[in-house]
C-alpha cells in the first residue's frame, strides 16, 4: 500500500511542475483548433462525426516531460464502424450511440499501470451556446449514458453483443460535450445534466454557471465501504502532505480519487481530466475500481483492434500497442473477440498516459 500512496504522492507533486502546466496548455489550445476547424468548415452547421475527426486529427499524438515525468497524450478516428447499442428505454426498445469521444488517462508508476480513468462522452452541438434535448433520440441518448441501465450491441457495431451492466460509481462514467459555435465547449456529467434539466428540454451555459459550486463526486466513498483501512491510511498520508487537495469543495481536487462533474470550457477540462479529476476510476492497483467497466473497454479495444488488423490500419495498430505499453499492475481480463463489419459512423479515442519516476519511499 506505501507504493500506491508513493505514487499518488508523486502524481501530486507534479501537477504544479512547469512542463505538466505546458502539457494542459497545448492540450486545450488542439482542442479548441479541432472544434473551431469543424464549426468553420462545416459552415456553423458540422456534422458530429466530422467534428469529431477534427479534434482527433487536431490533437494527433504529442509529449511533454522532464527527467520526474512524462506525458504523452494521443488521439484515434475509426472510421466505417459506430458505437450503436440497444437497451431499454422505459418500455421499449430503444438503439443508440454509446458515445462519440472514449477520453483516457493511465497513470504509469515504476514501470506498471496503477491507475486508470475513463469517461465515455457525447457530443451535443449548438448554434450559440444553447443545447436543445427535446427530440427523442437526444432523451434516449441522455438516459443511456446518465443511468447506464443493461446494454449490448447490435449486429455491425464495434460493441460486442453480449449484456453489460456497468456501475457509475462517480457519476462521470458517462459525460455530455456541449459544443459552442464559438469554438468551445463544456462538459458535464450526463447524470448531473439530467437532474440540471429537470423536465426542460432546453439548457443554456448559464444553467451551468448558476451551478453554486462544481459539482463532484468522490470514488473513495464506494472504495470506504469496500477497503475502508486502506483507503483511511492513504487519506491520512495526503492529507499530511498535501493538505491543499482537500480544500472545498472537499476531496473534488484530489488527483485520481477527486472528481468534478462540471468543466465550462476546453481549459478547465483539459488541467481537470490531467490532473485525474475527470471520468470513473477504472482501475486502481491494490484498490477497488469498476471491473465491468474495466471489462468493457477491453471488449471494444480488442474489437477495435481486430478491425485494424483486417483493415490494416497501421496508425490504429500503433495506438494500441501505446496503450498496452504497460502493463496492469494486478490484473487480468478476458477479451471479447467477436467481429462486425459496419460500415458508418465513427468513434474517437483521446488517449493520455502519465508516467512517473519513482521517488523516495514513504514513511
């Protein structure tokens, strides 16, 4: 347990370094280019998908670090395959887009994953800044990813048809990108923007805004009830050394355990999912974490790559082989590895590993 509280304590210190901050900063600026690429192009009215393949395309692959650190954010497109899932929506059938965007973080600690941090995000354009939920499919949409009730895929979709039920401990497994025609864009918790709306099918940022402090959860809760010794002694160790972390709203900024619901521009997400504050705690060395999430996303990436291999996609090959770099501390899984073949649509992947150097052992 000192080794993961080591690397927390590690994680902790380098947010304040120079290059972390330069990392955040070139982060946010390709987001913002992708986004205001697709609004210019696509005349204020883009398609979703194109603007996706602009952020991604945007954000390419790209590292920052120092002799403490490294990291390396990269970004895919699959072309000619969607996310398309059904589930019930009430009492019927209803068959939707899981999302559009999977964002990423791994954090890497003498040599081995020990954290990971996942949200499967929605893209949901404007004309100004005023997002409008009163068609079905946007309803459909906003109950899937906020309530995550049993799905699986349909024929052709990258998802694996077989029955997931995957829990949303920290209330961000599933996120909404709310576009502006600015070239911008907000993201919030689906959960959080359900409750937000509240019956209306209209929201404008300023309903964001009047949010009186940023919404957040804390995954350490359903960890407590799991580990609670644990996870008491690594609050403990924080708190001593990092009492800043804690300030209100509480534990919301503790890196990894810490989560916000709420970011209002590509600058605040961006320092927010770095610093681990965004997305479900998919897996944690030695510590509690969503297993069927975990699961999940080895499903698709197996999926994604079985497609890359058929297609020969060498850019997806390498992505992958990045991503599996390094290994999961204590962890095994079983891939799905049912292929389909569709041929719409699409789906990214922003990527971002965190690798630290180890540091001194912990008292």
């Amino acid at each position: 347990m000192k080794e993961v509280i080591d690397c927390i304590k590690k994680y902790i210190e380098i947010i304040y370094d120079e290059k972390f901050i330069v990392h955040w900063k070139r982060l946010s600026e390709k987001l913002l280019d992708g986004i205001q690429k697709g609004y210019k192009n696509g005349l204020y009215e883009p398609d979703i998908v194109k603007i996706i393949e602009y952020i991604i395309n945007s954000i390419g692959q790209f590292s920052t670090g120092n002799n403490r650190f490294n990291i390396s954010t990269a970004s895919i497109f699959i072309h000619g395959n969607n996310s398309q899932v059904e589930f019930k929506y009430y009492k019927k059938n209803a068959q939707r887009e899981l999302g559009d965007i999977i964002f990423i973080l791994s954090v890497v600690y003498n040599g081995e994953k020990f954290f990971e941090k996942m949200t499967i995000n929605q893209i949901k354009k404007s004309k100004n800044v005023s997002w409008n939920f009163s068609s079905e499919s946007a309803k459909e949409q906003l109950y899937l990813l906020s309530r995550f009730p049993t799905f699986q895929g349909v024929k052709g979709s990258l998802i694996p048809m077989k029955k997931y039920d995957l829990p949303n401990y920290s209330d961000c497994l599933g996120t909404h990108g709310l576009l502006y025609s600015t070239g911008d864009f907000a993201l919030i918790s689906s959960k959080q923007l359900e409750a937000i709306l509240a019956g209306r099918n209209n929201l404008k940022l300023e309903n964001l805004l009047r949010v009186i402090s940023d919404s957040f959860c804390f995954p350490c809760c359903y960890l407590f009830n799991k580990n609670f010794e644990d996870c008491l002694y690594i609050l403990h160790k924080i708190v001593h050394f990092f009492p800043e972390c804690f300030r209100y709203p509480f534990f919301s900024n503790l890196p990894i355990f810490g989560n916000h619901c709420i970011s209002y521009n590509a600058y605040d997400f961006s320092d927010k999912y770095l610093r681990g504050n965004i997305g479900e705690l998919i897996y944690a060395k030695k510590l509690p974490y969503n297993k069927p999430a975990f699961q999940f996303l080895q499903d698709l990436l197996c999926a994604i790559k079985n497609k890359a291999k058929r297609k020969q996609l060498k850019n997806v090959l390498e992505f992958l082989d990045s991503f599996y770099h390094y290994k999961y501390g204590d962890q095994g899984y079983e891939s799905h590895r049912e292929e389909n073949n569709y041929e719409g649509g699409g789906i990214g992947i922003i990527h971002t590993t965190v690798s630290l150097n180890k540091s001194k052992k912990i008292d």
